[in-house]
C-alpha cells in the first residue's frame, strides 16, 4: 500500500477554540468549515479538527479525556521561528508543555498543547529539508 | 506559517507489534529503525512509532492509555481496496473498531486500530484525488 497519511483527524470539544487556535496562532487558511468540521489542506494530506461526539460516533467507539500517546510536529526553517511560532500558539489558546530546548540530535523544539489538549512540537530540524510545499523528507 | 505537519508520532509500548502492523499489514518500508523508534516516509510528512516513554520524556507529560481523540485516515483508491486493506492489518495485530460502510458523504470507510490503539481509518473517498507520490488533495 502507498505510504500515506490521507487525514489526520482532531477531536475537538469547542470548534470555535479549536479553531481560533488553528486560523490565528498557525496563521492557516481552512479549505471548508461549518458548525461540526474544520478542514485544513495541509502538505499532502488534509487535517480536520471535527467535533469530539461525531468522531465518537465515526469510530464507533468514545475517547478518553487526559492526555493521548501521541504528537503532531510542525517543523520551521530556522532556530529564530520555533520561539516566535511558540509565542503565536500560546497567545493563541494553547498551552505550553516544554519550553524549546536542544533534543540530543541537534536542532531546537518544544512543545504546546492545543485547547483540546493535542500536543504539537515546533522543531527546526537543519537536517530534514522541506520543500516550497511543505513536504518534508527524512534524513538520517 | 506553512500549512505543514512535518511529522505524526505515534506511542508505542510494543515497538516489534507495531512494526509487524505498520510493515507487514500496511506494507509499508522503514527510512530508519532502532530499538526505540521507526520512522516511515511519507507523502510529504514522516511517521514516527516511538517507544512511549521516550515520547513522554520528549513532551515532559505522561500519556493516558485507553482511546484517544484522534485518528490517522488511510485512503485508497477503489471500495474494493478497502475491504482487503483492513483484513491485512487485522492480521498483522490490527483490531477491528468499525466494519467497513458508507458514510454519509458518499465512499466507503472502516477502522482499524493499531496495537497501541491507535485508530485508522481505512476509506475510499472518490472525491478526494490522491496523486502518485501518495500527495492528497481536499475536495468539498
């Protein structure tokens, strides 16, 4: 199967935070909205923060509350833009895990908390490139 | 900011499990692996499966076990890739949360969850064009 991420899908308690969160601390444009869904065109794939209930009721099954095991990691082309993308995101409604800091394979993130609690990295990693698009490529 | 999620991590208390789920259900090929984290190309992003201490250490917050408030969607490309899609995953230590149907806005889409729990939904969504670097584009 192709190695492919389609939708990467939120759940969000109050849509309206969410997406204050999303449009003004990101600085995104949503591609569609109404009162139940917000999607974002993202680079390859789409994100979409949907009401918790109807995510629930897609998956057939409810999710907990509290903090889940995973991390969505938006990556910057410089040191200087993890602390001023942290501060947009703060001001924004998020909150904040870790302060940036150097992770032991160089670089500088940190992490914040968006209103549902999702938590993001901000990193700039000098040795992953990403393209005019935004797709970003491993490297060792 | 680009609209860009550069990396999706994934916590995993069983690195091996989720390997056979991701490599032998999904099909897919580790950019790199050690005993603590595989990481797969993408289209445009990476996925990360992290042992999730070390992910809880990277985030300085611990995670809650039980259904998180997120899912991964998988696409493909005809109704009938869907339902051969989820029977590889759920041998390769998938389990299954919601049996392949239709959804309201036309397709047809299951889910699966991975051994962390972590949910996929496994969808063929004729309106949505998947281009052949696996590039997803939303469509209203």
């Amino acid at each position: 199967m192709q190695q492919q991420i389609a939708v990467v899908t939120l759940a969000a308690r109050d849509l309206s935070a969410s997406r204050h969160f999303y449009v003004d601390g990101f600085g995104w444009t949503p591609a569609f909205e109404n009162d139940e869904i917000v999607f974002y065109q993202m680079n390859g794939l789409v994100l979409a923060t949907w009401l918790a209930c109807a995510l629930e009721a897609d998956m057939e099954r409810p999710t907990g509350p509290g903090p889940a095991g995973f991390a969505l990691a938006h990556n910057v082309g410089s040191a200087a833009e993890v602390a001023s993308a942290m501060a947009r995101l703060l001001a924004a409604g998020g909150r904040l895990l870790r302060p940036a800091d150097a992770p032991p394979q160089g670089g500088l993130r940190g992490y914040v908390a968006d209103p549902d609690d999702h938590a993001w990295e901000i990193a700039w990693n000098p040795a992953w490139p990403i393209d005019a698009q935004g797709h970003v490529t491993f490297a060792a």
